[in-house]
C-alpha cells in the first residue's frame, strides 16, 4: 500500500551529476530565493579513529575541495548556469527569469565581491560540468557555512 510508504531521508542530489550533495539531516535554510544555506559541525572521522575531526558535510557527502581562481570561477559558473537554465525551461519555464535575477545577484554581489572567502567543492565524481559548491567561513564560526543552488538539484526520497 503506497500510503503507507516511510521515506527515511531526502537526497538532494546535483541535477547535472546525479552526485549526492546534501540530505534533509542537515537544516536547508533558503537564502534570496536562489541558494539553500548549510551550516556544518565537525564530527570524529570514523576511518580514522585517532585522526582529527572532520566537516560532516564534506564527510558524509564525499564532496571534493576543488581549486578555482576568480576568473575560472566566473567561467565555470556562467557555464553553469547556462544548463541550469536549460533545465528550467524544459521543467519549469515560469522560473527563468527570477533565477536568472536571483543567480546573477548572488554570484556578483555575494560571491564575487568577497571570493577570496570562498571554498570551492563538487560531488564525489569531480565532474567539472556538475555545480560548484560553496563554503565560506563566518565570522566566529568554526566550520564553514556552505552553499547550494536550490535549482541545481532534486530531491529524492530513500
């Protein structure tokens, strides 16, 4: 009986990649309509038990630190977004436009402007084509605080 179906977790995984990047045990706090905020903590690293602890998220997930300066960034990003809007016009047309004002804010206005601050990562693969994850260290914080196109992925019930 379909009505009686008990989903454990939501997967949000990268619409491009199908990489797992976050799940519902993690609170998605919804910023200006274009990104999901995630804060994280550090746990023990259960492979290495004297070893230091690690960012649950970058553990549970295996996200992969990648190396972007500001120009490559900008390129890889634009490129980006280009399939993500694609995406939008085949599923969902009536978002475009307020992506595309939402992305091009954050992206100029939040990132760029202070990308020094940044933390580059993608999903397990390293697919280069896939979205690019960003961490960044808040004031007083001590782990990073990541961020996630909230269009760049689709949730799965496991």
């Amino acid at each position: 009986d379909p009505s009686c179906t008990t989903y454990v977790m939501i997967i949000y995984k990268d619409i491009i990649t199908g990489d797992e990047l976050v799940s519902d045990s993690f609170k998605l706090t919804e910023v200006d309509d274009i990104v999901y905020e995630i804060k994280t903590a550090m746990i023990p690293d259960e492979d290495d038990e004297d070893g230091p602890e690690v960012i649950n998220l970058i553990k549970i997930h295996d996200l992969k630190e990648v190396q972007y300066n500001k120009k490559e960034y900008g390129m890889a990003v634009k490129a980006y977004m280009g399939k993500i809007i694609k995406h939008l016009e085949e599923k969902n047309p009536d978002r475009v436009a307020a992506f595309k004002k939402a992305a091009q804010g954050f992206v100029v206005n939040t990132v760029m402007k202070n990308f020094k601050e940044y933390q580059c990562y993608s999903g397990r693969e390293m697919d280069p084509s896939g979205m690019i994850v960003l961490a960044r260290w808040l004031d007083g914080d001590v782990t990073p605080t990541f961020y996630i196109w909230k269009d760049g992925v689709e949730s799965e019930k496991f």
